[in-house]
C-alpha cells in the first residue's frame, strides 16, 4: 500500500510538471515575511542602555558596546580617534597585554575595542569570563607611554608609506573638497598632526567620549534577562558617566554648477574620476528606500548601469560602482566612481555624468527595478542568519529614531518602490548639476583632454590641487633641451651601467632581498641577451616565476604553469638584453616624451608603445640613471599596471645597479635591498 502511495504522488508531481508553461517567466511570489525579535530593553542608573535579544540556536553569546557619540573636529591633532582607539583593547589596569591575549585565545573567543565601542564573543560557557575581559579592557584601558609610542610610530610609518598612493589622495581629497577643512568628515591625518598628540590628549578624548551615557549595549544569544541584569550591573554598573565631548557641525554645500577638481598625482599611471555631491539623508526619511533602489540601479554592482557602460561596453576599468550613505547628523555623500586608464579619463567623465543624468531624468526599466529588489530581498533575507544583524537593528532603532516595526517592514518598503520614485530621489539626491568631479591621476597625461569636457553643452572649468588639496598652477610638462632624444637617454644609461665595459659578459644575474608580511623575501633576476628569468621566493619557498625568451614567456606559480598570449610576448621580447635598455634601444620604438618630475627628481620619459604591453621609464635628468619603470599589460581586454621604483644605484663586480628596488605586490609596498650581483652565473 506505501508503495502505491508513493507512486501515485510521483505520478502527480510528474503529471504537473508537465503541465507547466515554460514560455511563460514565473510571478514572483509575495516578500517573506520577516519576524524580527524586538529585544528586552532596560537602563541603568549611569545611563547605559542594555538590550538583550535572545537566540537559542547555538550555545553563544555576543556583546556589542557601542558609542552614539557625534564626530568631533580634531583640528592640528587629527588622527587623535585612531590613535585612541589603537590603544585600547590591549589588556586592561588589571591584566597585561599578553595575558589578557592569551586567556582569550584559551576560550576561542574574540574581543575587540575601539574607540566607538566594543564587542565580545565566545562560547556560553566562557561568556560571563569573556563579558569581564571585555568590560574590564574598556572601562580601565591600561594607556602607557610606551604603547603610546610604539601605536603612534605605526601609524605614522602607514602615512609615509601612502604618501605616494593614488587612492589615497583621491580618497582625502574628495573628502576635503565635499565637506571643507573644518568639518569632522573634511579634516585628514598627517604625521605631523600625530606627531602633534601626547599621551595625554588619548586619556583625555577617552575621559570625554568613552562614556556609558551616550552608549548602547546589545547582548545577542543563548541567555536570559534573568542572567544578563546581575552580570551588566557587575561589570558596568560602577562606570561613571560625564559629558561627552563635541564640536559644531559646520552646515555643507555643494557648488553652483558642476566643475572638475583636478589632483595631480605625478606618479599616477591611472586616473581616479569620482562625481560627487553631498546630500541629508537619514535612516529615518520616507525616501531611504527609494535612494537605495536608484543607487542599486545606477551603480550598486556588476548588473548595474555604470558597471554595464563603463567596464562591459567600453572596457575603460575593471569596475564602475556608486554609493550613497546616511547620516543623522550632517551631510552625506554621493558618489558615482571608477578608476580607469590615463587616454579614457575624460571619455569616462562624460560617461558618469550622462549616467547619473540618465537615471534623473529617464524612468528605470520594470526590469532593472525587480533586479535591484530581488538583489535587496536576498542580501536582507541572508543577514537574518547572523545574530550580529539583529544586533545592528536593535541599535539602529534605539539611535536613528526609526520606528519600532522599521526592519519587520522592510521589504514591503523595498517592494512599494516604484520607477517614478527612483527618477524623484535621483533628482533630489544624485545632484549632478551641482557635482564636484574629482579627478586625481597624472596632470601631463590627461588635462588637455580633461579640460575640453562638456556637459549640458557647456565647458566644465577646471580647478588644480596638490595631493593635499592646496591650489597649485596647471601642470606642465618641461622642456627638453635640443639634442636629446630617445636614443640618447637609452645610450647614456646603458653606458652608465658598464655592462658594455665587460668584453665577455654574457649574463647577469641580481639578488635582492626585503620583507613582506613579516617573511623574508627574495626577488632572482637573471638578463641575457636572449631570455629573462625572475623568481619571487616568500619564507623561503618559490612563489612565482616569470620566463621571457626567445622561444616564448610564461609564469609559473607553484605547479601551474601558464603561456603569455602571443601579444604580450611580441611586446615583452623587445625588452631582451643584459638590461632592458639594450632591447628597448634596439627596438627602435623608443619615444621621447618630455621631462617630468617622478619622485621629486626631473626625469626624462621614454616611452616604447605596444599591444600587448608598453612601457614607460623615466631616467635622472642629472644622473642618467633609471628611477622608475611602468609597464601597462593588456589581457583579455583589460588594462594592468605594474611600476617598478629604482634608487641608490651600488658598483658591484663593476657594474652600476640599482641599490634599492620597490613595486607593489599583493595591494603591500615591497622595498627590496642589493644583495649580490653575479656576472655570468652559468660559467
């Protein structure tokens, strides 16, 4: 009888399937319903407001401290938050870094601070040890001067080292150039400014921001009020509340009319082009769902406008994306960017602005809407799963003034959104007629072209920056004196570096040596006149190999072995010789470009186009000496860029080489030192 039971219902099932319309796309069904747990909520006496949201699904519990405190104006000691938070978490008065780092890691659990809060997680049985460890760590913070020190010469070490970083600039320009120097959100960190901090300014911020009265904490997990109320009173009931410190929020404006502000970054071998403006948003508004829908259309991922035009149509970038935030208390931004190569950055100018413009002016496809609410549907529905998410809602509640059902109601929000809605926030919030276009790269390469951009038919004026957002005067290329050229500059320098003093040198082979990731790195570099040959050890173990020769190129990681396309060797092979010059002269291709200033040395630029590849080198203007090498790759349609920085050129076994080499690997500056310089080394 079960058998024929289950036979039938497959006969049934069968049966439907079959009689399904395939031509026809399925109706979505309604949204989930979403049940949200609204937590148990209470205050003590200092004012720090608990909240406990009970999930018994797993034998865990988190606690989150955080402080609703505004931002402040740092002023000639910006970086003072950082700096603070840095030092906090590192033990407490009571336990010492390494015991408190220790016991933490004996429970498998996880305790972080900064200065806008804390957060703990570990087991149910170890959470009443970890939630002291926790409090204890935030509430007495063992700030020492020698902490002080080492925390204050790392960030200090970061800053230099992204001195030269072109996301960097643009990243605190636009900052600077959307809120002003005397806005929270405007200021940035130098290492003069850190310099400027004493140990105790950090106590002080501390005494004035890290206080219960302007702080949340929400407990999540396997416990009950009946044990959380004795354990928060225990461990944060002596806390002793103050006024919190603050600053007046200067009001923010956009410009009367678009314009572009140009940063010029000498070394930038790419242009940051972002299209931005501020706007009031909070949480709170009846219009927030509607700007994240238009912003998911316009730019909110690989399916979106920008990423569709720029990157899959054009093919200028590796990726196209916008963003719109929210904030309680002040302005936020817009932003509509992409980082795309030097000959496109006004073409991808024009195809921002049209883009935003588009969005503001046309009505979205039906099409286009149900992606970005199915997009939205799924990311909200997945974060469900995380107890941290209930968590964050809780707290939003409690400080965005949303109403209590704000999250159980969400995607019915989300789902009401209509194409006219997106076009209404896009106007009002996307305000590209009055945008800032902050564009950051290499002056010499892009402004002719830059300068010539339109839009609404008129010419975009055009204002210069340095990297620190000081006005400067157009840049312009020097002029090379008469009788230099490209054949020149190669010569001077093949003849600088003696390898044609060496009647029997047939090979060269150098060893440089650094660090990177705390592990010893080894860089072997073997020219020839008929091949190249470098190997990248890290700790000891072979991570990559490049072979350029002859008979072809490839590179090798591990036991995978790969073939360069025939383009890209054609264009590599030109390189061949004991030292670059001696193909790239032999090429014939080579091409002056002008004088420039690379690492604040006056360089001459010698350019050899490609297909596959081409390269740009700069050579001393005084010493002849190369100081840095750029080399662009096409693959697969997309454009790579790999800079090569030369200093401090040593005489070994009569040859001039580069003392110090620098390059960027895996997103981390590596700087390698000369160790060894081998004539011949298969003789």
């Amino acid at each position: 009888m079960k058998k024929l039971l289950v036979l039938f219902t497959s006969l049934l099932v069968f049966s439907a399937v079959g009689q399904v319309d395939r031509s026809k796309q399925p109706v979505p069904g309604p949204a989930p319903t979403i049940q949200v747990k609204e937590p148990q909520q209470y205050k003590l006496k200092n004012g720090l407001t608990v909240m406990l949201v009970e999930n018994r699904k797993l034998p865990q519990v988190s606690a989150s401290l955080s402080l609703d405190n505004p931002p402040i104006l740092e002023g000639i000691k910006a970086g003072l938050t950082e700096l603070t938070g840095s030092l906090l978490g590192k033990g407490s008065k009571k336990i010492a870094k390494d015991d408190f780092y220790d016991e933490v890691d004996f429970m498998g659990a996880n305790i972080s601070i900064s200065a806008s809060g804390a957060f703990a997680q570990s087991l149910s049985r170890y959470f009443e040890r970890t939630f002291q460890m926790m409090a204890d760590a935030a509430i007495n913070p063992n700030f020492s001067e020698e902490e002080f020190i080492k925390e204050r010469d790392v960030i200090i070490d970061a800053l230099k080292s992204s001195e030269k970083d072109v996301t960097t600039a643009a990243r605190r320009i636009e900052r600077l150039l959307a809120y002003g120097g005397n806005h929270p959100y405007g200021e940035y960190t130098t290492p003069g400014t850190i310099n400027n901090i004493k140990l105790a300014d950090v106590q002080r911020y501390y005494d004035f921001r890290f206080r219960p009265n302007n702080a949340y904490l929400v407990i999540v997990g396997d416990i009950d009020m009946e044990t959380v109320k004795p354990l928060v009173k225990k461990y944060f009931g002596k806390w002793k509340p103050n006024p919190v410190a603050s600053s007046p929020i200067p009001k923010v404006t956009n410009p009367t009319s678009p314009q572009i502000e140009f940063v010029n970054m000498p070394n930038a071998v790419q242009s940051e082009v972002v299209v931005q403006s501020t706007a009031y948003l909070a949480k709170k508004d009846p219009e927030y769902f509607a700007v994240l829908m238009a912003n998911s259309i316009l730019g909110g991922g690989g399916e979106a406008r920008l990423f569709l035009n720029l990157r899959e149509d054009k093919g200028y970038t590796y990726g196209a994306y916008s963003s719109i935030g929210n904030d309680k208390r002040t302005a936020t931004r817009f932003r509509a960017s992409a980082s795309v190569r030097n000959e496109v950055t006004d073409s991808a100018v024009v195809e921002l602005l049209n883009e935003v413009k588009r969005i503001r002016t046309d009505l979205v496809m039906e099409s286009e809407l149900k992606k970005a609410k199915a997009k939205y549907v799924g990311s909200f529905v997945r974060s469900l799963e995380r107890p941290a998410t209930i968590a964050q809602f809780a707290y939003d509640i409690a400080t965005e003034n949303l109403d209590k059902d704000f999250y159980k109601t969400y995607l019915d929000q989300i789902n009401a959104v209509t194409a006219e809605d997106v076009r209404d926030v896009a106007q009002k919030y996307f305000n590209v007629d009055q945008s800032r276009i902050v564009v950051t790269g290499k002056g010499v390469d892009v402004l002719d072209n830059l300068e010539k951009v339109e839009f609404n038919g008129k010419l975009l004026p055009v204002n210069y920056y340095d990297k620190y957002g000081m006005s400067i005067d157009r840049p312009r290329k020097i002029a090379v004196a008469g009788g230099v050229t490209a054949e020149s500059v190669l010569t001077n320098h093949i003849e600088k570096t003696g390898v044609n003093n060496l009647s029997d040198l047939s090979a060269v082979k150098l060893v440089y040596k650094g660090t990177f990731m705390q592990m010893a790195i080894v860089v072997e570099e073997t020219y020839s006149a008929d091949s190249q040959e470098q190997v990248i050890s890290v700790g000891g173990n072979a991570m990559m190999t490049s072979v350029v020769s002859t008979e072809g190129a490839f590179m090798k990681q591990g036991p995978n072995q790969m073939d360069l396309p025939k383009i890209i060797y054609d264009d590599l092979k030109k390189s061949l010789g004991v030292i670059s010059e001696i193909g790239l002269l032999a090429s014939g291709e080579a091409v002056l470009e002008g004088i420039e200033t690379v690492n604040d040395t006056e360089a001459y630029v010698i350019k050899v186009p490609g297909i596959g590849v081409s390269y740009t080198n700069y050579y001393s203007k005084e010493t002849g000496m190369k100081i840095k090498e750029s080399t662009m790759v096409n693959f697969n349609g997309q454009m790579q860029t790999n800079n090569t920085n030369y200093a401090n050129y040593k005489e070994i076994s009569n040859l001039l080489m580069p003392g110090e080499k620098s390059f960027d690997l895996g997103g981390q500056e590596i700087s390698l030192t000369l160790e060894e310089v081998i004539v011949n080394p298969d003789k």
